[in-house]
C-alpha cells in the first residue's frame, strides 16, 4: 500500500489557485469587446498574483518534495539466528537490527559473516541461503557499501533472491573484510545520509565483535 503523503493538497493548493486565475483572466479578457483602463490595470495585478502563487506552489514541491512510495514487502516476519553462535553474539546481533529495523527504513535485513548466514530479521525473504554475486562479491573486495536506491531498475537485482521479492531499496555495508549486513527497505530513495552513517556505524561495531567472537573460531 502506498504511503499518504498528508501535505500533498495543501503544497498543490497555490499552483492550483495561480493556475485558475490565470484561466479565468485570459477567458475574461477575451470575453470582454472594450477594455476600460481599470480593467487592465485590474487584469495586470491579476497576472502577478497568479504568477506569485504558481511560483509559490513550485517552490513548495522543491521544499517538501512528495515521500517516496512505500509498499507493503511479501513474506512472513521472523528472526532467525545461525544456532551455533556464542549467546553473546546473539545477544549483539539482536540490538543491532533491531536498532536497524526500528530506526531507519530497513524492513529486512541479512548478516552475512564468512560464507555464512548468521542472521535473517523483519520480513524474510522465500530463501534462506546467500550466494554473493557480482554486488556483494564488490562490496567484499572493495569494503566499501552499495545504495541500490532503486532497486528494480538494476539488472543485479537478481542476486538478493533471499530478499523479499518486491524490495525497493537496498544497502550492502562491509563488515570489516568478512561479511556484509545487508538491508531491504520497502521504499525506493528512502535511506537518508544520516541512515547510511548510522548504519556503517553500526557495521564497524558488529566487525569488532563478530571478528572477536567468530572470526577467531575458524
């Protein structure tokens, strides 16, 4: 479903209200057999007020552009941990994305640590196993993330099949040089700056902890 945009009336209402008058005074005008000078001194102050109002609604649509649509992602919700995992890094992994779920636009996410599933949260995905291709393998060799903003409009989407099908946005953040955490969000371009610093930060805590707490058990 898509998400209601509650200023979208009132940010239209001025270019709506310029676009009448504007209407309105050119079929008065060409109504009208003999204009009198008040009535072009009157028709002149209606062009500008219009002008103003059009002007006023376009500025508008800059300053409060309308929300991205949202959908509603198909699958079932859960939270699923790779069982074998020390109680402490279960422990982590929880705060992080529920963090991530509740603080951001994420809707699921995937921790994905050296070859391995270690967490699925928010709406699953149909799969379960990740197969890294071309973007995670990038993100892996280059540890540096990926904003698929959109993601139906790229070709690679295929390789998040353990994402919800109709995922519209994307982020693949390094963690450290083993793993990714990988987000899905229900809407295209929704990740703010502000969003993807808070989730590298919290990427760079789970390395720290999962290199600790796994990395040195392989």
């Amino acid at each position: 479903m898509a998400k209601t945009d509650t200023n979208r009336v009132v940010r239209r209402l001025p270019l709506f209200v310029g676009t009448l008058g504007a209407i309105l005074l050119l079929i008065n005008r060409l109504l009208t057999p003999a204009i009198t000078d008040s009535q072009a001194r009157g028709d002149a102050l209606g062009v500008i007020l219009s002008a103003v109002l059009i002007l006023t609604g376009l500025i508008w649509q800059q300053v409060q552009p309308r929300l991205p649509d949202a959908v509603q992602l198909t699958g079932v919700e859960g939270f699923v941990l790779a069982p074998d995992l020390p109680e402490g890094i279960k422990i982590e992994l929880a705060w992080a994305s529920h963090l991530l779920l509740t603080n951001t636009v994420t809707r699921s996410l995937v921790v994905f640590y050296l070859g391995k599933v270690l967490l699925r949260r928010g709406i699953l995905g149909a799969k379960s196993e990740v197969v890294p291709g071309a973007i995670l393998n990038r993100v892996l060799e280059k540890q540096k993330p990926i904003y698929l903003v959109d993601l139906k409009v790229y070709p690679g989407r295929i390789e998040f099949d353990y994402l919800p099908d109709n995922t519209q946005g994307v982020i693949c953040q390094p963690i450290g040089k083993q793993g990714v955490l990988i987000l899905g969000a229900n809407a295209p371009r929704s990740y703010t700056k502000q969003d993807e610093n808070w989730i590298a930060g919290i990427a760079d805590k789970l390395a720290v902890t999962l290199n600790e707490g796994v990395g040195n058990r392989e």
